[in-house]
C-alpha cells in the first residue's frame, strides 16, 4: 500500500544501495529541504485563495472568479507579479536588518516543521521535547518582525512591530500553558508520544470540559500569535497603513507574507497535534466496524483535514469578529486568559494525576 | 468575603456574555458562508441583459409622459426649491387659454442637470402632482459634457387637463 512513510522509506533504501551512507543522509536532507520549500510554495497558494474565497463567502461576495477556474489560479497569478516586481530598500533604512529579516521569517517558519508529524511515521525530526522546541523556536519570529520594523525606519514600522513584540510575548504565555496541559496528559514532549496517547480517543474528547477550555485559550492564543484579526494591531491597516512591512515590496514583502500564512498552518497543524490526534484516525472505544473504515483514510488526508479545518475555524474569526485595542488586547491575555489557564492547569494536572481522563 | 464573591460572578458573567456575543456572530457570518445565494455582488457587464436592480435604485429624474403626450407638470418650482444643488432649472411661459383668452403659466422647459445630481429624490417628494420619478437607468457616460443636460419635457407635450 502506498503511504507517505513506504515513499521515504524506499527512497532512504535505494539512496543507501547506490551510495554512501554519508551522500545518502546529504541526499536525504537536500530532498527534505525541497519537500518543505515545495510544501511552502503550495501552503501560500492554496491558503491565500483559500482566505479570499472565505472572506468573500462570509461577506457575502463572489470573491476572485476570473483567472483560471473559478478563479483558482488568482494566487498563482499574484505570486508571478511580486516576483517580477523590484525589491525596494529604502534609502534612510539600515539595508543589512532590513534585508535579513524576511529570511529570519522564513527560516523560524521553516525550523517549525521539522517536528511536525504530516502522516503515520511521516516526520522530519521527532525530537524528545518537541513540544518545548516548538514553542521555543515559535518565539524567534518576533525577532524577524523587530528587525523589520527597527530597520525601516518608519514610524509606523516600529509601531506595528513593537505591538507585535508586546503581542506575541503576552500571548506565548497562555498558548505555553494550555500546551502545557496536554503535556501533562501525556507525561511527555515529544510529539509522537502525544499522538500515540490519542490512539483510543482524541484529548480534545478524552480530557473533559478542562482540556475543551485548553483548547480555546491554545486557538485564541494562536490567532494573536500570528497577527491575525482580530489581534491583527501590528498591522492594523486603518491605523499603521501596513504595520511592520509597510517599506517592504516585491518578493521580500512575499516572503512577510508568506510567512504569516506558514505561520497559521504551523500553529494549526500543532493544535490538530495536542487536541485532535494529528494523524489519528477518529475511533470510538469498541466500535470495530467504524474504527476500520475510519483507518482506511489516510493518515496524511486526516492530518491535513483536521489542520485545514483549525485554519478554517481561524479565518472564519478573523472575518467576523472586530480589532480589538492594545489596552483591550493585553486586558484579555493578563486578566482572562492568563489566570483561566492557570487555574485550568491545576485541574488537568488534578485529572491526570487521579487518573479520571479515559 | 462580599465582594470578592460579587466579583466572580461579573467575571463569570463578562466571560459568558463574551462567548455568547461572539458566538452569536460567528453563527451570522457562519450563514452567510453556507448560504451562497445570499451574495449580492452583480457581475455587471457580463449579466447586462439578465441585469435586475433593486426597487430602490436611482438612476437619474425624468418626467411622467402618458400616450397622448401629456404630463402633470404645473410649473411650480416645488422641486427646483427642494434641490439641494440647483439641478432644476424651470423655465416657464404664459399660455392664452383660447376660448376664455385668460393667461395661464405653463411650463416651457425642464432643465435637468444630470452632472450635478446626487440621487437624493427630495424633487421627486416635494413635487406635488407627482410629474417626475426616478428611473432606473444608470449608463450615463456621454463624450461631451453638454449632453447630461437634460430636457425633461418631451417635445410638443403640454400640461394634461384638470391638473391645477
């Protein structure tokens, strides 16, 4: 049966036949490297379409429905014009920051993948405090968005970027503690061990209402996180015309945006990871029958499913709901959503200590 | 002891309404994505034919003629002193009644200018025997400016009988 991990499997064995096994590792993470880039090419495509068809549904427009089918290729059209577009670097900026910086997007984007588990023993790197890296890693993005604002220059720039800062580090906090609480369900980092727990049941339905509340304050979290509406203040466009990457142009401000839609995939993919079992089939306890038909999808189609449909839910709150204020959005994080997930810890720690989760 | 009980409750309280407030958009825009009939947008050039605009759709003011040629405009200046932006210019003239050989004032010319109108129907609703209406129409680019100067009154119409 053809399964993600049968492809690399063969591909890891042939590469050890012909070579090396020095060349065929060199070989591998060249391969590796591709898949990702080609993983990213094909996130920002389908993702931005995605976004746009969304919002214009919910706004009850038609959305773009002239390039291609149905306007499928509008993405892939507006790719080709940042590309052929020039890279503008401003004469007052501090041109080595400035040009780092969406590099530094991309590569903490890029790092973010390396644990992540796509299909059933389908995963780049399953390091033993995945989750920690994870949230370690996921913390260098605000650096990218510092340089950018520091180096252009512009008073809106360090504006946005200095919400941002303040943003992220508020609400790395809430995520790391609702992240916590799956941690401590499963008494581990690593991310195989998470999904293997979820083998008889999702934490999301195993760990009663304490997990369903960890998992709200992980997506609101999430959502301030990677600057999106309605915690969208860094680049709030009425106030900071485009906060941190108002000087940027052409392909480097593709790479900004590129970014933030990896970004929301990646915080997506480890929210389906904690809560919704990753790749884990939908079981339920003794249902045998329903169990199998459930294992014969795909690993791969159930993780991008469950993925797509968190980015789904995200989408859907950032065209609905309102921008909130810097002084409401910090009253949310240290007055609700801080003390809510402490308390909510202690009971998830209380649930896993006495045994009551399934 | 009180107090801090009172509280919790508002805090309970405050989160509770939060949820249910943005639940309750989230279930509007959550139709709205569902519900794809519901999309206003006209793809304009494309449906010109099929093109259905709504009932309260202004496109520019014209004046009620009937078969025989014959409008209810009394020349009043109602709606030239009801335009917000002098869009109305009414040029009147005395008809000889033939039989009694009284004057009368009539109109003679309803200037209409369709460049400085802004759609806002108050002529239309100070017009008190209901002589002009809005239409529907809206393709109004013209090469020369002098053309959305509009003669509302058809040629050789006259004011239909028994309106005062």
């Amino acid at each position: 049966m053809w399964s993600l991990s049968n492809i690399a499997a063969n591909i890891d064995q042939w590469l050890n036949a012909n070579m090396s096994p020095t060349w065929a590792l060199i070989v591998e993470m060249v391969i590796a490297g591709v898949a990702v880039i080609g993983l990213f090419a094909a996130l920002g495509l389908v993702l931005v379409i995605m976004e746009r068809k969304v919002s214009a549904w919910i706004q009850i427009r038609l959305g773009p429905n002239r390039v291609g089918p149905k306007g499928m290729l509008q993405s892939l059209a507006d790719t080709l014009k940042l590309l052929v577009k020039e890279g503008m670097t401003p004469g007052g900026a501090d041109k080595l920051l400035f040009n780092v910086a969406p590099f530094v997007a991309m590569i903490v984007a890029m790092l973010l993948l390396a644990p992540i588990a796509f299909a059933k023993d389908f995963q780049l790197w399953d390091l033993n405090i995945g989750v920690l890296y994870i949230s370690a890693v996921s913390s260098i993005s605000v650096i990218s968005i510092l340089m950018a604002g520091w180096a252009s220059n512009n008073k809106y720039s360090l504006l946005g970027a200095m919400r941002s800062g303040a943003q992220i580090v508020s609400y790395e906090l809430s995520a790391g503690l609702a992240v916590l609480a799956i941690v401590v369900l499963t008494g581990s980092l690593r991310i195989s061990d998470i999904i293997q727990a979820q083998e008889n049941g999702w934490w999301l339905f195993k760990g009663h209402i304490p997990v369903i509340i960890a998992f709200i304050i992980f997506i609101i979290a999430v959502t301030a996180e990677t600057n999106r509406a309605p915690f969208d203040l860094a680049e709030a466009e009425s106030e900071l015309t485009a906060g941190f990457h108002t000087e940027y142009s052409g392909m480097k401000f593709a790479l900004f945006f590129l970014a933030e839609y990896v970004n929301v995939f990646i915080v997506c993919a480890i929210g389906a990871t904690l809560f919704l079992g990753g790749w884990m089939p939908f079981h339920i306890g003794n249902w045998h029958a329903f169990n199998g038909v459930m294992d014969w999808i795909p690993s791969s189609v159930w993780f991008f499913g469950k993925t797509f449909f968190l980015i789904f839910v995200i989408m859907w709150f950032r065209w609905t709901f309102p921008r909130l204020r810097i002084d409401q959005l910090l009253n949310l994080e240290w007055k609700y959503l801080l003390p809510i997930s402490m308390f909510n810890l202690l009971l998830v720690t209380l649930i896993a200590i006495m045994g009551w989760h399934f | 002891m009180e107090d801090e009980a009172m509280f919790l409750k508002q805090y309970i309280q405050d989160i509770w309404g939060a949820i249910k407030s943005l639940a309750t958009g989230m279930k509007r825009t959550g139709y709205y994505f569902t519900h794809h009939k519901e999309i206003i947008t006209q793809q304009y050039p494309d449906n010109r034919d099929t093109l259905v605009l709504p009932e309260r759709f202004k496109g520019e003011v014209v004046m009620i003629h009937d078969e025989n040629n014959e409008h209810a405009c009394t020349g009043c200046t109602a709606c030239e002193l009801a335009c917000p932006n002098a869009t109305i210019k009414i040029i009147t003239k005395f008809d000889v009644d033939a039989e009694t050989g009284k004057k009368k004032k009539a109109i003679d010319t309803f200037v209409y200018h369709l460049e400085l109108c802004t759609m806002c129907n108050l002529c239309v609703e100070a017009c008190p025997t209901d002589a002009i209406k809005m239409a529907q129409t809206f393709e109004h680019s013209v090469f020369d400016r002098s053309q959305l100067t509009k003669k509302l009154n058809k040629p050789g119409s006259k004011i239909r009988a028994g309106i005062e």
